[in-house]
RNA sequence: GCCCCCAUCGUCUAGUGGCCUAGGACAUAGCCCUCUCACGGCUAAGACAGGGGUUCGAGUCCCCUUGGGGGUACCA
C-alpha cells in the first residue's frame, strides 16, 4: 500500500501562508516516501467559491513547485476532486449510517436546541445532546427520515473512550459520554464537515492525514464516523499552527498589517502592483496580495525555494546547525518526528535572509531572468529586448551583488539606471552636493570626467584617486557627491561601478543636472 | 463551565536522564572591513513559565498551578 495524502483548500482567492506550510509537510513525506499527494477542493460552500477564485490557489502551489498528483487541471483515478461533485457520496454514506443504526434522525426544533444549550451553560454544566428517540429501530427511523426533512445525527456510543495514535501528539483520547450526538447531514441533505471530510478521505483511500492542530478535537467525532463506516483509521499528525510575528494568534491578513510598512508598500507601488489610485489604507487592506498571503512575497520577488526553506523549517528541523535546506535535501530527510509540537511564529525577518542566501546562490543569468519583468513592469524597459539592454541589466545585477535579495530590489538599488535621469532626493542633494566646495570641484571633475580613457571603473577611480591629490580636495567628499549627483540617493552599487554602466556621455549629462539643483 | 492540545533566548530551533556553567540561526547592540548601502569577520547581550515529586543526578520522566491555543454549531 502506498503513502496517500492530502490537502483540501477552500477556494477563496488567495493562498494562505499557514495552508502552505501544512500543504508543504504533506507533499514532503510523500516525495520522501513514495506515494500520492492529493489536491481536493472544499468548495461546499457555493456562496463565496467562484471558479477563478481557484486559479490563484493553484497557481501558488505550481509557483513553489509543490505538485499534486491527484486533483484539479491532473485528475486522477479517485475523482471528482471537488467536494461540491462528490454530494452524492455523502448521501450514501448518510443511509448507510442510517440503515446500520450508527445515525438517526432529528427532528429536534432550533429552538429547543438552543434552550436546552442556554440552560446548561446557565448553570454551568456540560450540555451533552442525545435525542430521546436516537434508539428507535432503522427501519422506523428510514421512514421517518424519508417522510419530511430532518438532520442526521451519528449515534454516540456510551461509556467508552475514543482515540488514536497520532503522530505527533502521541496517543490522545476522548470520552464518549462528553461528546453529544454531532449533525453529519444538515436538514437541507448538505453533508457537515466532520462527516465530508471522512467520506471523502475513505474514498480518496487516504493513509496519511496531515493537517493543522486546530482540528485535533474535530479527529474524537471523525474517529467515531471511521469506526461507523467500518473503515480503518489512517495515520493521523497534527501539525502545529504557524502563528502571527509576536502574537500568539493565528496567522492572518489583520495581524500581518503591521507588516505593511511604508517602505513595504513603497516597493509594491514600484513594482506596479496597484495602480496609483489606490491609497496606502486601501492596500494595506488588501485581500489577495498581504503578508498572509503567498502572492504577496511572489509580487515582491522573493525566490520561492526560500519561501518553501523557510516554512519546512518552521516547525520541523533537521539538526541543530541547519537552515539552509534546498527542496531536494529537505525530501530526503523529512519526517514527522522531527515536527515540533509547539506552535510557531511566522518572522518575516528571517524570511527575508533566507530570500537573500537564495538569491546569492542564484546564477547571474537566473538573476536576470528574475529581475527582467519587475523592470517590464515598473516601465524602465522597452517592449522588445535587444542585447545591449540585457547586457546593461546584466551589468546592474552584478553591481547590485548582493545588495539584491528580492527581485524587486532592482527597482531600489539600480531603478535610476533605466530612467531618463535621477529622481533627486533633497535631503541627499543638501547633504552631499550643497558642500563647501563640492560644486566647483564636480564641475572641474566633469572635465576630467570627460577625457578618461576606457570609461571603466578602474580607470575612473585612479582618476578621481589623482584629481583629489592634485587639487587637494577629500575622495570621501567626491564620491559620495557623484552618488548623488548620478543616482539622486545615497545607497546602491559602487559609484565607479555606476558611473561605468551609466557611460561617458550620460554620467556628464547627470552630473550637469545635479550642478543644476544647487 | 467542560474536553483536548501546547510551554527552551524577542523569534525559529538543538536537546529523548549525566556529553548542558543549555548549542546554532534570524533579529538586536558594539567593533572591524568600507565611497554609501548591502555582504563578510569578530564580540556582546539574551531562554529551560512557577511549584512539587521520582532519581545518586531533570531542560529531559510524573503531578499540580499559571499562561496560551483549539473544540464544545444543522461553520470550515
């Protein structure tokens, strides 16, 4: 028998981190062990599941090279792998509860439900719900059932104890006369979770069930529906839950505003994710692209084998030195007992080191592959790509080094070399260029600038290197006003560097615009 | 209320009774390198939630307390 798992997203547009890293450990320990990994969309909920709010899902997953081998755009021998095509599936498995006596029907009003469940809790005792005829004969109960409308209820054995063996938690138990009698059918014939998820497990013949903590307590009525069915139970592990940056809450798109820095959203805006209409306050709001989100780090252009690095690693180690682990090393050393059992806080920091290590580790020519459409997009390339463009890009990814650790940060460190001149930052212009001296000795530099022969930056800076001799003027001071002078800010590449890549005529035509500003 | 789960530096973690005066990584601070920014190097600060047991010996096993999380739905 082979290793079957599975993921089963809702699809509401986006895909989250914490579903991620859940998917993440599934597909690890079937490519380690050989098996299926399975996509099954939850979309039981036909309100608010729209086809194209699945595409984004999928296209997250396809991203981070996370492949299933079942499920939507594959197929599969087990399908359909939507639930709301599986209806009928339920509804068997419903009679068949029914018609073995492990369910029954209930005909118990909302109202009095809910009075029984008020009245308890007003007295402070634990409301246990069986309905008084939950013993009535199959047969009595099948007819009522198919006379009018009624819920379907799993019938709770008494005085026992239920459980399992899982994974990482060790064993866990339940006792039944604590649980009350669950819904696994609604009155409207739509299947409850609880039970769905079962079915749909059973039939999908799933070993392995992997998925978040936060269902641990739902695992006492899915045994039970297990042992209902006369299924075998699968191996159960319940990973911790990937918690918010200093909280102990659930990671979510609320609390990770506070990720939505100005500078975060500055560098969105540059990569023309949002059009300029769009206040600050509006993307901060954004469901489909937040720091809850994987499109989010997509858009940035955070390397997915980062992001795949980092969440295995959140929650699962290797050894004690590690942190780097590449995909392939990852597989092969995957398992369950190394998973932590304490929840974990997501830390766009480390995120973010991570992201540069990859970005090292990447050969130029990926790097200007990566970099080329957030150019595209921020509008500092032409429709078409001739050489000299490419071999240009090609030389500002090797100046930005390792300065570069998102794609986007091309925008930031090397922006101005695409554009008709520098954007000017006045605090930079007043700091550097509005010097004593600083103005003259550019201007007489330019005419050095001028004769320099080859336009490299070895040449440059023996050049500037004499020029400060001759004239006795600081190097420092020089520099740091030819940064401004050609780049309009104080951080980014080498400045001889720049001014090579720039060329001859464009550096002195900067250099006269800045003698311009002062 | 009741049930279940969890608990090592700010964060991710190593630790499975002696190798622990608790190791690594990110972040932080200082110094060095340096034309800025980043990278890199060195150093510093920083944790076993508390209390009881068990044991020759406990971060490690047991119990209690505290704190967090989840469930207790005709939500997923």
């Amino acid at each position: 028998m082979t290793l079957r798992t599975r993921f089963a997203p809702s699809p509401t547009g986006y895909l989250h981190i914490g579903g991620v890293r859940t998917a993440l450990f599934n597909w690890l320990l079937t490519r380690r062990l050989g098996g299926q990994f399975i996509l099954r969309i939850d979309d039981t909920d036909a309100e608010r599941n729209r086809a194209e709010a699945l595409q984004p899902i999928l296209d997250g997953f396809k991203w981070l090279g996370i492949d299933w081998d079942e499920g939507p755009e594959v197929g599969g021998s087990h399908g359909p792998y939507f639930q709301s095509q599986r209806k009928h599936l339920y509804t068997e498995a419903a009679h068949k509860l029914l018609d073995s006596g492990h369910a029954y029907p209930c005909y118990c009003p909302k109202e009095e439900l809910d009075a029984r469940r008020k009245e308890a809790e007003a007295t402070r005792q634990n409301y246990v719900h069986r309905c008084a005829h939950r013993h009535t004969p199959a047969v009595d109960a099948w007819r009522l059932f198919t006379e009018k409308p009624a819920a379907v209820r799993l019938k709770v054995p008494d005085g026992r104890t239920v459980g399992m063996d899982d994974e990482i938690r060790g064993h866990v138990e339940w006792q039944t006369d604590l649980i009350g009698d669950p819904v696994i059918v609604r009155a409207d014939g739509g299947a409850l979770y609880n039970f769905a998820t079962v079915v749909d497990d059973v039939s999908l013949r799933i070993t392995h069930v992997i998925r978040a903590a936060e269902h641990l307590s739902n695992t006492q009525v899915q045994v039970l529906i297990y042992e209902a069915l006369g299924q075998p139970l699968p191996v159960f592990a319940h990973v911790p839950v990937v918690n918010a940056p200093n909280s102990k809450e659930k990671l979510s798109k609320r609390k990770m505003q506070q990720f939505m820095t100005p500078e975060v959203i500055a560098q969105l805006r540059a990569c023309h994710i949002f059009g300029p209409e769009m206040t600050d306050e509006q993307i901060k709001k954004q469901e489909n692209i937040n720091p809850a989100t994987v499109a989010f780090y997509r858009a940035l252009g955070y390397l997915p084998a980062a992001l795949v690095n980092y969440l295995g690693r959140l929650g699962w180690s290797l050894d004690d030195k590690e942190e780097i682990i590449p995909r392939n090393r990852m597989i092969a050393n995957f398992s369950l007992d190394r998973v932590n059992n304490a929840p974990a806080s997501f830390d766009p920091a480390k995120l973010l080191w991570l992201a540069g290590e990859y970005m090292r580790m990447l050969p130029l020519e990926e790097r200007v592959a990566g970099v080329i459409p957030f150019l595209h997009k921020a509008g500092l390339l032409g429709e078409t790509l001739d050489e000299a463009t490419r071999a240009k890009v090609r030389a500002v990814v090797e100046a930005c080094g390792d300065r570069l650790k998102l794609f986007s940060d091309v925008l930031l460190y090397g922006g101005f070399f695409f554009t008709k001149g520098p954007q000017y930052d006045p605090q930079a212009v007043k700091k550097r260029l509005q010097k004593q001296g600083v103005p003259e000795a550019l201007r007489e530099f330019n005419k050095v600038l001028a004769d320099v022969q080859p336009f490299e930056s070895a040449a440059l800076e023996e050049a500037l290197r004499v020029f400060c001799e001759g004239r006795g003027v600081k190097g420092g001071d020089m520099i740091h006003a030819l940064r401004v002078a050609t780049t309009g800010v104080t951080i980014g590449p080498g400045v001889f560097e720049c001014l090579a890549i720039l060329g001859r005529a464009e550096t002195l035509r900067r250099i006269e615009m800045a003698l311009r500003q002062v």
